[in-house]
C-alpha cells in the first residue's frame, strides 16, 4: 500500500505529485496495479474525492492508464521516454536555487484550486460540446464579460456595461490594443519607477512615452499635468514597485486633467483584489467612466500562465474597437473563458480570493516580524494593499550591497532603483519586498539568513 505524508494544505496535489515523481524515479513501474480509490483513502486518512481527483489528473497526463473493472495501472512512461535514459522529476522553478525569492510574485502552485477547475473544465466540455469549436466573437464570450461585470460590481463596486468589456490574452496584449484604438501618434505617461514592461510594450508597438515620478503619494499630478501626455498609465490603488497609494484628492485632481485635456486614464489595477487591511479603495472607473480604461488580470489571483485579462473601455473607445477588430477572433481559448465564468458565476472565484487573503495576511506577518528582528536599521512601508511592500535600509551603502549581502543569505531582492525608467533621486537603499510567491514558514527564516 503506498504511504505519503500528505501535510499540504492541498492534498490533492501533494497526492498526484508523490505518485508521479515515484513513477519518473521507476519506484512504480509500468503495470503496476494502483490502490483502489477507497483503500488508499482510508490508508492516507483523506477523502474518496482527494485520491479521484489525483488519479484523474494523472490520467489525463498519460502516467498511469485505466482498466475497466481491473482499477488503474501505471502507463509505460520511462519507454516513452527512452530505454537508458534517467527520469527527470519535474522540479518546481526556483530562481537560481534562492531559499526565499522575494522579486517573483507568482503564487505558489499549491494554492491554485486544481480539483475545482479541473470540475469546471470537465462541466465545460459536456455542457458546451461543439459549441467550443466555434468562432469567438473579438470582445470575448458574453458569459465571462457578463460574470466579469457582475464580479466588478461585488469587489469594487463599480457597474460596467459587459458590452464595454474587451477579453486579452494578458495586459500586455491589451496594452498593444490600447495604443491602436488611441494612436501611435499619442504620448503615454507612464509611472517612474514603474513596472518595465509597461514601457517597454508601448514603445514596442509604436508609442512614444514619457516618465512620471511616482512619490509616496503616488504619480505626481504637476507632473502629469506638464507633461502634454494624451494618456496616463497608473496604478492608483496600489502602484508597484513603491506600493504608493493615490489619495482622493490627487485622484480628482487627475481626473479634472484628463477631462479637460480629453486624455484618458489607464487603471491599471493589478493586484486589487488583494487589500489585506480595511475595505478595498475606491476605483477611478467608478469615478469617470467616459475617460479611465480600466484593466485587470487573472495573474496574481489564478496564476500568470493562464495568460487572461481583461479591459473595459469608455464607449467612444469600445465603439472604436469594434470599427477596428470586429472581423478579429478572441485570442483567448472559448474553453478557458467558459470554465472562468463557471468559477465566477458559481462563486468558486471570490472564495478562493478570499482563501488566498488569509493565507497571504500570515505571510506578510511573517515578513513584516522577520525584517523587524534585522540586526540592522529597517523602515518598513506597507499600505496593507497588494503582496509587496517596500525597506529602507538607511545605514546601507549602497543598492548593490543590500543585493550582495541578501544573495550571500540565499535571498532574492531587488531595490526601487532596479525599476526606474529614467534617473531620480532619493530612491535608493529601498528593497522591494514581493512576498507573494513565498509560502508559509518561509518568511521567517529571512531573519535567521540575515543573522548567519
């Protein structure tokens, strides 16, 4: 009978990763017989359904086959990959073998709801059928834009026409859709430091753009307003890297700009669902719908390689887009985008976000305890809003020996200087601190590396 240790708060996957690395390493071979559902449940302590749902993902993955009325035997994966030739266990990706990574923000693989989004796909394909090899319309599926806005309305309390919602393979495609409704001949403003991609995906598709400085109270609206931008691209809930949250009154002040420049705001709302502290901040959409493109992903909430997001546009750019695309099909699979809009509309979407902020406000307690034992000076800022937060170092040298002495503990770090797009002053000796891809327990050993 086999025997895990099934400590994982996700005891389907810990189940199908132990019975697939045993299968890689050849300690199970081809055609041996599997426990019966029932029995190694009852061996494992776990439910029928925990070992159903392990054998099922293994099923589909090839390692192991099913035999009517015989039960599940392994499949012949080590001929398949070679007569000879040594197993490779998957291994989960960790930057350059980092005991703590503190600059990826991808949550850990354990905390995705497998069981439930395998449930969903099998609904999608038995209730959709060949529905799922049609065309889908350039917008996105109705379902998902619908179940998108009646979500926008429960966690930000803003009320969108699904209509004005716009379906993309990641924010950086939407950003590239952004520049062709607008024009390559327009000026973005974008938020210095900043997330380089940003920059970098407008000036590839044609756009020509220009820094903004983003203070502790977020982009500097003097600044915006001298800066002859048709569009401002800006994450006022919570903008990354510094973690500055916009005040009321900058927002208003941004918006009386945008209205009577006739520029539009890009609300880059990224990691919004994850206000750890108080009530979640008012969106500028729901202050100025006609200028504020508000855009959101799917990737700090499910995970980045699911590569869908979303934007709804004000209605003379939603009418622009359909002049433009309406010919385009969705780049988005029809079958991902039903199986989203079950987990939306059967509210599998809201618990598991409001699993991933129980978890994550135990970890960014750990760090916050973890940096305050440094045995060296430290000034945290955290706004309670999103999973990073930012640490000024003041008897630091220099950025580069705050990343020197954390790679030499077995850290990850990068400072608020790595994320400039031109130079600026009185941003140095402040670490980054991205605690999201960190699992629990992990953060507080950072204080035991820095004590070595």
């Amino acid at each position: 009978m086999l025997t895990y240790d099934l400590g994982s708060k996700n005891k389907y996957y810990s189940l199908y990763c132990c019975i697939r690395d045993d299968i890689l390493r050849g300690n199970l071979k081809c055609g041996d017989k599997l426990p019966s559902k029932r029995a190694l449940a009852f061996n494992l302590s776990v439910s029928v359904i925990t070992v159903q749902t392990a054998y099922e993902q293994l099923l589909a993955e090839g390692y192991i086959i099913s035999r009517e009325r015989s039960g599940y035997f392994v499949a012949d994966v080590q001929g398949a990959m070679g007569e000879g030739r040594p197993a490779q266990v998957p291994q989960r990706k960790e930057s350059k073998n980092f005991a703590a990574d503190l600059v990826s923000g991808s949550p850990p693989a354990e905390l995705f709801p497998f069981s439930v989004w395998a449930r969903l796909m099998r609904t999608v394909l038995s209730d959709e059928g060949e529905h799922l090899l049609e065309r889908v319309p350039c917008r996105g599926d109705i379902t998902l834009r619908r179940e998108i806005s009646a979500c926008l309305y429960r966690m930000r309390g803003v009320s969108v026409d699904p209509e004005c919602i716009v379906v993309g393979a990641g924010a950086e495609y939407l950003y590239g859709i952004i520049v062709q409704l607008v024009g390559r001949d327009k000026l973005f403003a974008v938020e210095n430091p900043g997330y380089g991609k940003i920059y970098s995906t407008y000036s590839l598709y044609g756009a020509k753009c220009v820094p903004v400085s983003v203070r502790n109270i977020g982009a500097d609206p003097v600044e915006v307003e001298r800066s002859d931008a048709h569009i401002l691209h800006i994450s006022p809930s919570h903008q990354f890297p510094t973690g500055a949250v916009m005040p009321a009154a900058n927002r208003a002040r941004i918006i009386r700009w945008a209205r009577a420049t006739n520029a539009y705001i890009v609300e880059d709302d990224y990691d919004s669902e994850f206000r750890l502290v108080g009530k979640p901040l008012q969106s500028m959409l729901g202050l100025c719908p006609d200028r504020v493109i508000y855009i959101n992903t799917f990737s700090k909430s499910l995970a980045p390689s699911m590569r869908m997001g979303y934007m709804v546009l004000p209605s003379e750019l939603c009418a622009r887009f359909l002049k433009l695309f309406s010919a385009s099909a969705n780049v988005v699979p029809l079958f991902e985008q039903k199986a989203l809009a079950l987990m939306i509309g059967g509210g599998y979407f809201e618990r598991h976000i409001n699993r991933l902020k129980n978890y994550f406000r135990t970890v960014r307690q750990e760090v916050i305890q973890a940096i305050s034992a440094l045995p060296f000076a430290s000034r945290i800022n955290d706004t309670g809003s999103g999973l990073h937060m930012t640490v000024r170092f003041p008897d630091a040298l220099s950025d580069e020996q705050i990343k020197k002495i954390a790679r030499e503990r077995g850290l990850n770090v990068r400072c608020l200087s790595d994320y400039l797009i031109a130079p600026l002053s009185d941003y140095e000796k402040v670490a980054v601190i991205n605690y999201g891809g960190l699992k629990k327990g992990v953060a507080e050993n950072i204080a035991s590396l820095f004590h070595k």
